[in-house]
C-alpha cells in the first residue's frame, strides 16, 4: 500500500504544528508555503520597528522539517483545490502549475489585511503581516524623521512626526508603545534639527477601550501605560478616509476630525485567506463575515471528513460563546490535534469513520500584549496581571515559544543588548530614496530583502 | 566667527573614520550618505550566503555620530560639487536639491561594481557591494535549491545547481566558499528530490592565480582549501558572455566553454563613484583607468587644498610601488589622516597652507581571507599564515573592527551560534516568487528589507 499523503497549506503555526505531530513512518506529509520560512507574527512589530532583525523571527521551513524524511516542503502559491479529485493546485512562479494529489487535506492558510471595503488603503496605511511589510513600515517610520531633518515649514514636520495607528488590539497597541520608545527614547540625540521626542502617536480604535479583547481592568492599564509613554490614546473613533497626507477620524455621527499625517500604519481588521470562500464554495461548509470557514467539531470541512481548516482561516464555535480567536496558541493545538486525529484514523484503517474521535477543544492558556519597555498585561488561567510582572511573563513565554523555532537564544541576546544600550540596531532604511548610480529596476527592486 | 564647516560625502569607512576624528568643538560636520547606515562591507558575504543578518553588519550612521552635537547626517545623493563656490549639491528623494556650503570637504564616496564594458551583465551578475545586493544573492541562491527541488529535467537541476563566481579576490574566494559549505552542509538533509551537495561552485579568475593580491604561497593554500570543500577552481579563464542560463568563458585565445548555469555572481572589478570623474573634470587632478582620483600627498585634490578624496575612491601612489588598494584600512587611516590635517590647519588659521603637515603614510595592517569554517590566509607584517590560526586572527580581527560600530557581541553570539549548530539561520527568501493575494506594486516592493 502506498503511504497516506497529507497535504498540509500555509507554514505558520497550524500548519507546521501539524506537520511535526505526525509521528508514523508511513504517512508522507507536504508542506507548501509561498514562502520558505515559518514566520513568528507576534514579534513581527519589533522588525517594524528596529528591535530585531527579519531572520530573528523567522526560520527556514525547510530546517524545521529537517529531521523528518518523510516531510516534504514545496515553495509555491496553491491556486485551487480540487475537493472531488482531492488535488490542490499549485503555482510554482513563473506560470507553471501542478495538481498534487492528496490523501488527507490540511488547510492553514491563515489571513490577511482587511480594510473594510476600502483596498485603496492598503498602499496608504500597511499592515503587519510579512516580514515584507514590517521592513516597510520601518523604512517609512525612520524615513518621516529623516525628512523631518531636512524639512523647514512647522506644518509638514508635525504631519511627519505624526504617526496614526489604526486598531487597538495587541498588535496595535504593541506598534503604538514601540513607535513612542523610537520617538522618545532610541532617536533622542540623534537628530539636529528636530527633537524626535515632539513626535504624536496616535492610537485610534472604534470600541470604547483599547484591547477590546482583554478585561476591562486590564484596558485600562494598558491606557495609562500608553499615555506615559506619550500615546495619544484615541477610543470610539473610527477612520472615515485616508489620503497621501492626512487621516479623516469621527466619533459617532457627528464628530469629525482631519488630522495631517504622513503615516497610518493599518493594525484593525483581519480577512481570512481566499481558500476559505473557494472551500466553502466547493462544500457544504459555511463561510464566515470575515471569510473563515464554519468547521465542524473535529475542523473537518462540512462532508469532507478528509480535508480539515485550521488556525485563522478557521471559524471554530463548537460549545463557546464565540468563535476562538486567531491566536497562535489555536492554530497550534488545532494543528496537533488534526494530525494526532489523521493518525488514529489510519491506525484504525477507518479513513471516512470520525466517530470514535472527539472533537477539538482549546485549552485557554491566556492572552497578553506588551507596552514598550517593561510593561505589559496578562491574563492567564483567569488572572490578571499588569506591570512589570506581566511584562516578565510575557517574555518568557514568549521566548518558550520561539525556542520551538531554533531562535530563543539569539533573540534574547539581541533584547538583552537592546535592554542595555536602550538602542535598537535593526534601524535600517534600504533601498535608498534616490539612487543614481544602480537605478532600482523592476527586477532588482523586487528581490531586495 | 562662525563654525568651520566640513563637509563629507559618503558614510563608509573613510567618512565615518573622519567624522569622528573631528575634535575642536568649533568644527560643525555634516555627513551625507544614500543610506541611513554604515555597511561593513568585508562581510557582506556572510548576507549573502545566510549566515548572518543585514543588521548584523550595518548600523545607524545617527547612532553612530550621536554623542557629537556638532555632527549632523543627512540622508541624500550628491548629485554636483561645485568647487568654485564651494557648494555640495545634494537630492533628498522626490526631486528636491539643496547646496550645502562647505569650507572644507572630504569625497569618500566609495566604489561600485566594475563589468568591463559590459553594463549589461549587471542583471544577470549581481555584484556584492550593498545589503540590497546581498539579501538578491541570497535570494537567487536559495530559490535555486527551492527550483531544482521541484524540476525533472537532469539538465534544468544541473544548471539550477551550478553557482559561477566571477573574481577571486577575497570576496570572491569567501563568497565560493561559503557557497560551498551551503550545499555541502547547511543544506544537508533538507530536500527530498535532489542532493544539494551536488551542487557545482565554479570560481573564475582571469589571472593565473587566485588572491592574486595574495603572497604565491597563500594562493596556494587557498586554492586547497577552496578544493577540499568542493569548489571548481579556474585559474586564467575569464567570461566572455552571460546569458540568463549559461556563461561564456575563455582561456587564451582558442579554449571556449559554454557552462549551463542560473546563478552567476560577480565578484572581479570595482569602478570608482562617477564623482571622481566630475572632481577631475572640474580641477586640475587625473582620473585613473578605473575612475579614482589621483591625490596628491596628502589626500587633497590638486590645486583645491580644501577638498581631500579618500578610500575606494582615490588613487594614492606617492613613494609606493603601485596604488594602496581598497581595503577598509586604508580608508579609516586616509579618514583619520585627513581629519588631522583640517584641525591642524584650523588651529595655525593657514587655512590655505599645507607645507606644515607630513603627506599621509598607509600603515599596513595586512590582507586577509576566509574561506568557510576553519579555515583563511592571512599576511600580517610580513608573515604568513594559513589554516585555524589564521581563521582565528581573521576571526578577532573582525569582531575588532565591528567593536567600533557596536555590533560585535551580537555578531559573536550569531557566528557561535551558526558554528554550534552548523547553521544558517538568516536564510531568508523574502518577497515570494509569485504572490497573488496581494500583487506586489513598485512602490511596496521597493520598499522591502
């Protein structure tokens, strides 16, 4: 009998957790990624703002998939399943395509941006999402103060040195707290002509408090911590327009505000990848507001018992309140649980039975978000915490994590050594403004980084 | 009266060295620079091979001046001089020019890559001289391995595996090797379909001797040790041609070999910044066959006493047997030197008098290279070395360097690290090869890394 081929899409957290859960020898697994590397997205806001450097959060899938012979890994955009052929799509640059045929399907293809019905913001605001994206944002963050430098008139040096930051959840919150330590404490001294420090970042978020997600207690430490460093924190306000030089900001009906602004920096909404609406389609499955897949108890798709939906492109309700949210920690154990649930299906040579298995369930193992410096909240197995503890907490959990991606030691070298020098050494702008010499081409321009 | 003005262009060795070499706190100093970071350059290769990150080996010229309130950055491209009215004429992006006005000016504004009449070979040979450079190298290099692992073709993986490196000085010996050590052991293990072992490194040297810079005897052992981990070393061959698939080389006048191979890096010849030229058009010096500045004894240019050219960019011959060659040590020296005399000057007030000062003397330091783990050469005071010791010196001279440009704990941790665990953890293909979710437009892709 030939092996049992699982086809697992999308390299982050659910899909390489379940890639490395599968312990038999006889089951053949492929990982495809349009990139080659696992991202770690939670620290994603530190290369956006010069704390560490891209390989700092991201590793080489090919190396996390080394010791298993029997994982494979593919660099390539899936393009289109085949649910009735049990064949994924897949384009491999340059126009070539192949059908890879599966046995067992694992779909983690995780989200992206969402702008509201408005993708022209998209260029005007960016999100956090690649590691494309965070050198971005670092590049127009250090390049406002470098114009800044050299600007003369007080009104564009304000709407340089004005940073908006859309969405109070972690991320949000997170940017805003490193964008104000940049301002007030990295650059001081640095400049001649302008004082970094008289630098406004504003934190704008629709609900009523930032962290929407968190307790109420704790939204409001993170505010205080926010506004000592400077934040403007800015709740019940939502963005109405965008443009090159300014944000357009309203309170309820009536309240409308322009600020000028050359940088909006987009941490609010999150849509699901395009195979989810093509899964649904294609299956009884139901897709969700924001593009996810309704998956049964077991994350299987709706009369696809062999093809499962995981992680963020996942809407998993099953006996909650609401839908789990898109942590890490789900995708994680949605992945181990997937391959632990293919696995006993095939020792009991009952590929089509589910029954015997039961269904997923998320073990809570908290949420938290840093402010900058020694601050953060926590809330963990029904506790809350703020503070330094928490900000304690919230490292060492979070390098327990990445040591599963091989980089704990380096990363904490390079917190430790930005502790202590309070610098950030991945402040870097490439790609020049202007270059004479070696004009970036198309080609060129797109292979930088 | 007011603050004696000096301006200088380019933030590299040479610049840096004489920005802080200034002392009297009467001295106001301006660098401009492209980029917003100094860049070690003698380990671009290491970026370029994964073994270490862009931050690694670049940092915040800002950060690196910021202690001295005399010293401003601004970040542009000199597009004129005008020594007449003694006047820099610098683009800051988006079209705006503005003269600076200096009372003296230091030109280091460094040297690109050289293609011998063939500008158009710059495409398909990336050279090795910015972090954008670097981050495309190792990008071609490991989409390579990702493209031969996918192919069926014998002659495709062939082609897609064969690495030509054209130039064997010291970058293009620590680029063949390090290109070695990838495929013969970071890779090891982690691909299904093909071996990446079996990959070709092909070193190209139109001389009869590769580190033709180098004592005999360390070319030598170069060659063996570039041998022994499985580089193809051809000595007395020069490219005639470069196609997208395949390189053209040559010995003497008859032997032709056409080579199927995808990835051809370009290591063989620098160019002096087209600045020299207009310094020499406008003065009274010479420019050289690969447009340096011939300097006068004390790194002035002739008849202009103000106006001093340093490293890559200036030719320095006097009472030598051949030019000092572009070595990071002879820019920091030049910097330094230079520096020296314009306070010198200051403080005698003989602005326009330099009969006082010794022309500037080049205290060799001597030449090194390293060619994978373990193993270099190395010429210091007349000694030489080769093997462990003089990776080891290679090794702690380095980190000495870069100890100047607070890097080094950081680089130690990476390279122990990388050492330890035989790998390379910064390789990183950013920027997917085929993105549909969201297209790539000029503007974002310009701005990645």
């Amino acid at each position: 009998m030939a092996d049992h081929h699982v086809v697992i899409v999308g390299g982050g957290f659910g899909g390489l957790c379940a890639a490395r859960a599968f312990r038999r020898s006889a089951t053949k697994v492929t990982m495809i990624d349009r990139r080659n590397h696992h991202l770690f997205q939670p620290l994603l806001y530190q290369v956006a703002t010069g704390g560490l450097s891209p390989a700092n959060i991201a590793t080489p899938l090919r190396s996390l998939l080394r010791g298993r012979s029997k994982a494979h890994v593919r660099l390539g955009e899936v393009t289109g399943i085949d649910l009735e052929r049990r064949r994924v799509l897949v384009e491999a640059g340059e126009g070539e395509a192949n059908a890879l045929e599966y046995d067992s399907l694992i779909v983690a293809a995780g989200a992206g941006q969402s702008y509201f019905g408005h993708p022209e913001w998209a260029e005007l605001a960016p999100g956090l999402k690649s590691l494309e994206d965070a050198t971005r944002i670092r590049r127009n963050v250090l390049l406002a103060f470098e114009r800044a430098e050299l600007e003369s008139s007080p009104e564009r040096i304000r709407a340089l040195l004005t940073f908006a930051v859309v969405g109070a959840g972690p991320t949000g919150v997170e940017l805003a707290g490193a964008l104000a330590e940049i301002s007030k404490r990295t650059l001081a001294g640095e400049f001649r002509n302008i004082d970094p420090a008289m630098a406004t970042i504003l934190l704008i978020e629709g609900a009523e408090r930032v962290l929407p997600s968190f307790p109420e207690v704790l939204s409001r430490k993170a505010t205080d911590s926010l506004e000592q460093l400077g934040v403007t924190v800015r709740t019940g306000w939502i963005v109405e327009h965008i443009e090159p030089m300014s944000i357009v900001i309203r309170a309820g009906e009536s309240e409308r505000q322009t600020v000028a602004c050359d940088n909006v920096l987009w941490a609010a909404g999150v849509e699901a990848s395009p195979l989810g609406k093509a899964l649904c389609e294609a299956s009884a499955a139901v897709l969700d507001r924001i593009g996810r897949v309704v998956v049964e108890p077991d994350c299987s798709l709706a009369g696809r018992p062999e093809v499962f939906v995981i992680g963020d492109l996942a809407n998993y309700g099953h006996q909650l309140e609401r839908p789990l949210p898109g942590l890490a920690a789900v995708a994680m154990q949605q992945g181990r649980y997937v391959a632990r649930l293919i696995e006993t299906r095939l020792s009991e040579g009952t590929v089509q039975d589910q029954r015997q298995v039961a269904p997923f369930r998320y073990l809570d193992k908290g949420n938290m978000a840093t402010i900058g410096r020694k601050k953060a909240v926590a809330e963990i197995a029904g506790l809350r915490f703020s503070g330094l503890f928490a900000w304690l907490t919230w490292l060492f959990v979070h390098l327990m994590y990445l040591a599963e991606f091989q980089n704990r030691v380096l990363v904490l070298v390079q917190w430790g050594w930005n502790y202590v020098t309070r610098n950030r050494s991945a402040r870097l702008i490439t790609q020049p403004p202007a270059d004479k010499r070696s004009p970036p081409d198309a080609s060129s321009a797109r292979s930088t980084l």
